[in-house]
C-alpha cells in the first residue's frame, strides 16, 4: 500500500476542505510509513541512475522537476533530506529561492527561473518557486495586479515549454494546518539549535494567512494545467507528507520507462583496444 | 582509528612512490572501514547542518568546498555518492566540470569556476575543476605553454582569495594504478548497466598515462600551497578511499568549530507574538 496525493481536480479550490492531517491512500502507522518510504530508496536510487545515465551517454532531454511550495515550516526543506536524500547526490541540483536580488528584479521574473532548470538526467528541485512571484507577490502587492495576472498565464506556458522539452513537471503543495504551524514555529522558538530556522518575519506572514490561503488557492486554480498538474500533500504529519512525496517521484521515474542507455561503440573493439593498451607505466 | 590521507610534503612530487593500493593510517579491514565511514555519517550531518545554520542566520562567509581530481575510473562519482551522501542534500552543491562550451571558452578558464564557487553555509563539490586547465589542457596543448604557465600562479591566487573569503578548500587527487583501471573499464564493457559510463576516448587518455601522470606532478609541485595543501588518496581500493576523504571532511568541519547560531532575536517577545497571533482561520 502506498501514499497517494491529491491530485486537484480542475476549477476552483478549496483549501479548508482539504485534510491537513490526513493520509489519503495509506492505512498503515507511522513506522509503517517510515519503513514504507526507506523501502522505496532502492527503487527510486535505481531508476534515477537511469535518468542520470540517459541524460550522460544519449542525446535524450529527459529530467524531472520536483516543485515544493507550502506555508513557512510546512517542511520543504525536511521532504527534500527525506526524498531526494534518497538518492545519488551527483544526480541532483537543488535550487533555493529567496526573495529576488536587484540583478534578478531587473529582469522578469522567469529569468532567474529559467537559468535554475535542471539539465536534461537531472532530478531538478526548486525549494520555492516561479509560485512566489504570484503569492508573496501577491499578498504584500509586490507587482501591479496587471502583471500578477500575466504571471499564470506566463507559468503555464513556461511549464509547458519544460514539458515539451522532456521534463516531468511535479509540483507539490506541502499543505500544513494554521495550528500545527504555531506548534512548528514553537518548536524553534524552544530550541536553540533551531532558532536560525526562525525569522520575525514568520509571524508577519503568519498574520496574512487567509490571504496566503486565497493567493494559494487562486494559483492552483490557475496553474493546474494537464502538463503540469498540483497535488495538494496533507503534511501535518511528516511521514506521510515525505511518503507521498517519495511514491510520487518514483511514480514520475517509473513513467519513463528507463532502460540502460546501449553502446554508442562497438564493445568487443573497445575491449580489445583495452586489452592492447600498455598495462603498467 | 581512523584514515588520514597522505599530505603531500612541499618540492617535486613522485607520485609512483606513492602506493595506489595502501590504506596509510587505517589498520582494519574492509568490512571494518566501510562500518567506520557509516559510523561518521552523523557526526558528519550535525557538523553540515550548523555549517548551513550559520550560513543562513549570520553573516559569516564560511564554507567548504571539496576539489576531486584523477583519472578516469578513479571514483570522482562513488566518493561523492559515499561521503557527501552522508549529509543533507539542501546544503550541498555539486558542479561537475566538462570539456568547456565555447561560451566558456570566451573567457578566462578561472570564468566558470569562479560562477561554480558555493554560497556561505554551503558545502560545495568539484567533480573536476580548474585543474583540468592544467592536465589535459597540457597533455593535449590546448593552451599555449605560456599559458599553462600562468595558470598555475593565477589558481592559487584564486584559492588564496577562496581562504580569505572564508572557504575551506580540500583538494584530493583520486590516486589509481594503471592496472586498476584497466580492471575498472574492462567492468564497464562486461556489463551493459555499465556502457553508459565508457567512452572510447578513455583509452586515448590512457595511452597518454605517463603524460597525465607528469601533469598531474607538475600540478601537484606548484599548486601545493599551505592555504590548499593536496592529499593524495590511494584509491586502488574503494572503501579506503570513500573513507579517507570522508575523514578529511569530518575534519575539516571539526576545524571550524561550528556551534548553532544565537537568535537576533528576542525568543521571549517572538513566543508571545506568536502565541498572540490567531490560532486557527
């Protein structure tokens, strides 16, 4: 039994009616969970080493594009360690996206974006996103309401130039409860080990949360294309929220059907080339 | 007891008189050093993520930025899936260096290096580096000697500015017999998972063994500075390699003394903004 994430449905979106502390498609504990998603490390660590392996020795373009979006603590940072933590780091480049420098404002805001798009083998994952310029940027008005609105249609279509270009598009909403986030933010606030996790400024975005919900839930309803559609990961609880995640990145590698990539050389030549070559110096 | 690679000691370097198959310092088995190199993996972690912590909550420009070189098969991907695998894939950055575009080409060869150095707080890895600028680049006169003269000089300049601006840098030549590296790409033609690591102009390399050998003991005797001193890591047996370097890193990041950033905040005042805020929408 595996993890299933929501999938939206097309049309609007109603963020309270999903479970934030639910684990939809999965009956077992916990333990059950954790020892699920280590179980999945082999499958996932194989296959992408296939992608890898493709991406090295043939001309394909084929790549994967995790997306993690959510509220502070909603645990990006925890799902990437747990998933993609899963896996050969060589293969994977992982862009942070902060709030854009002065060089970046200068340009539009898909330019940064486009220069962080994993090269074909790769597994891509953006923590925060192209998202941010239609939520933060939203909420704190950022960007005239013209330009926000632009900004769906130009994610769409960029999604859609990724798609076309061999790249599986997963974009997730890591969606948190406005209470287990007190209890999160808490948690920092009662470690010292954790204090370098927290910012004042959490609470200030915190105090926006409907408007964060309502930013949320408009972007979902627009940027939730058949190319690259949002699921919606209940993650009050951590294991199951790095669960449905890990079933969800393996569901994508298991989509490619991924071989190992044939000799581009003729084996038995190249072997006795080796053979010939001068053993020792 | 644990696996200190060779430092090499100032002047010429012979690297035939150092063993490719030795495990210099480390006394136990096989079995014994892979369980030695699991058994650092957290201390490793916890050491990466206050490196991280720092980064992101304080102005210090600390960091470290690990160099791998040698021969093809030598295990520039194995060690880094081994030892960098060990810690939290968000504060890693990997960049494996090709033959240069034409793009990079335009410029200075210390160009695209220099775009690749990793942010504070970041643990940053070259899979091949600028050196390739003085080792095939030599072996094959891709540059004017002139050139490959002034590269040496221009590189340490370019890690004495690294040091100063607070990196640690930790330059590790992957060190193979020619034997095993036959034994290494003859498993790469006997399996076909393997192909897509072969390519027929390995063999052109190695025919030019000694010359590379030279360059790389020329590299050695002019790059060896006591701000980014070389280690030589006898890497004819695969667990001894992944867990020399795994004890450089350690070590390293042991040196830095790294402790958990202190709040820039009142923790008291934020608790009660955060208790004060609305529970739930």
């Amino acid at each position: 039994m595996t993890a299933h994430p929501l999938h939206v449905p097309p049309g609007p979106v109603d963020l309270d009616a999903i479970a934030t502390d639910a684990t939809p498609g999965y009956g077992g504990s916990k333990s059950d969970g954790k020892a699920a998603l280590e179980g999945l490390g082999p499958e996932l660590a194989d296959l992408q080493e296939r992608l890898f392996a493709e991406g090295r020795a043939t001309g394909s373009r084929r790549r994967v594009l995790l997306v993690l979006q959510g509220m502070d603590t909603s645990g990006k940072g925890g799902t990437l360690r747990h998933t993609v933590g899963l896996v050969d780091p060589q293969g994977v480049r992982i862009s942070s996206f902060k709030a854009p420098t002065a060089d970046e404002l200068a340009h539009d805001f898909l330019w940064r974006i486009r220069r962080a798009v994993p090269a074909p083998g790769y597994l891509g994952v953006f923590d925060r996103s192209h998202y941010e310029d239609v939520l933060i940027a939203r909420v704190n008005e950022l960007a005239a309401p013209e330009e926000i609105e632009r900004r769906y249609d130009a994610i769409n279509e960029f999604e859609r130039e990724l798609v076309e270009d061999g790249t599986v598009v997963l974009k997730c909403l890591l969606h948190i409860s406005k209470d287990e986030q007190r209890e999160r933010l808490l948690a920092r606030l009662d470690n010292p080990e954790k204090y370098w996790k927290y910012e004042p400024g959490d609470i200030d975005a915190r105090a926006r949360w409907d408007d964060y919900r309502a930013a949320y839930e408009l972007a979902l309803e627009r940027t939730n294309t058949a190319h690259a559609p949002w699921h919606v990961v209940p993650s009050d609880r951590k294991w199951f929220r790095n669960l449905a995640v890990g079933t969800l990145l393996l569901d994508a590698l298991r989509g490619l059907d991924l071989g190992w990539p044939a000799a581009d050389f003729d084996v038995d030549a190249e072997r006795a080339r080796l053979l010939a070559s001068e053993a020792s110096t």
